[in-house]
C-alpha cells in the first residue's frame, strides 16, 4: 500500500500496517546485516588463526631382488641408492610429509631379509641427505643371505 494513503486511514491501521512494513522489509534487512558481519569475523578469524596443518610420517617399504653372483657390499650400496631416492621423492612429492621411514628389504629365493632401515626428518635429511649417516643397518643379513663377508649373494 502506498504511503500517500496511510495518511487517510485510521490511526490504529496505520500503526498495524507500519508494523507490516517493519517486519517484511526491515526485519530481513537486519538479518542480512547481522550474518554479514559473522561472516566477516569468521573470515578475520580464518585469517588470523588458520588452521593447522596435519603432518604424518611416509613408511615405505622396498624391496630389491639381488642379482646372481652379486656382492653384498655391491647389493648394499643398490639397497642404500634406492632408500636415499625414496627419501628424497617422498619429501619432495608431499610438503606435509615430516618423517620418512623406508625399509629396505632383500629377496633371495624367496627369503625375504631385512638389510637397512632409513628413519629421517625432513630437518635432517636437508642438512645431510646421506642413508649411511641416517640408516640403521643389519648386519646379520649378510649370514641369512648365505653370504661370507666379501663373497658373492
């Protein structure tokens, strides 16, 4: 209804139609307002105090066959080559990743043995990405291997 014509009703209509007014143009126009500003303070918050990203730990486990006639110290340093390569991808695919643990495992007619395990942070393995400072390693798979120190696997 106009409000040319509210002048000419009633003093009770006028005040029942302006309450109509209040609640079908202003009340809405308060609700607008009022999640516009949570809405701002949840965005200056997100902004402020975002969340925290979740860090984990890669686990890999490789595992290398050794070659016939082949030395085990040969067939170490392949085991540490392949652990320092699965370090240094797992690291640089995933920025979240903070430690890696790779095991390096040897197959030999079908025994499975365990050689090396590189445990690293990220921290650590920039300032010396090297598996034979980070790596623990197994001595006693030389003799599960059938293998005499300097012999052949």
């Amino acid at each position: 209804m106009p409000f040319s014509r509210l002048k000419l009703l009633p003093r009770s209509i006028q005040s029942f139609q302006w309450a109509l007014f209040q609640r079908s143009v202003l009340a809405p126009l308060g609700m607008a307002a009022l999640l516009g500003t949570t809405g701002s303070l949840w965005l200056t918050e997100a902004l402020i105090m975002p969340k925290a990203a979740s860090a984990y730990t890669a686990r890999l486990d490789l595992y290398l066959t050794h070659e016939l006639g082949e030395y085990y110290d040969s067939f170490l340093r392949r085991a540490e080559m392949a652990a320092r390569a699965g370090a240094q991808r797992s690291f640089d695919q995933d920025l979240l990743i903070t430690e890696v643990n790779i095991n390096v495992v040897a197959e030999s007619d079908g025994l499975a043995v365990p050689v090396l395990t590189l445990a690293v942070d990220r921290r650590q393995w920039q300032q010396h990405p090297e598996t034979d400072y980070w790596a623990t390693y197994y001595s006693w798979a030389r003799v599960w291997l059938n293998q005499p120190p300097g012999g052949s696997i």
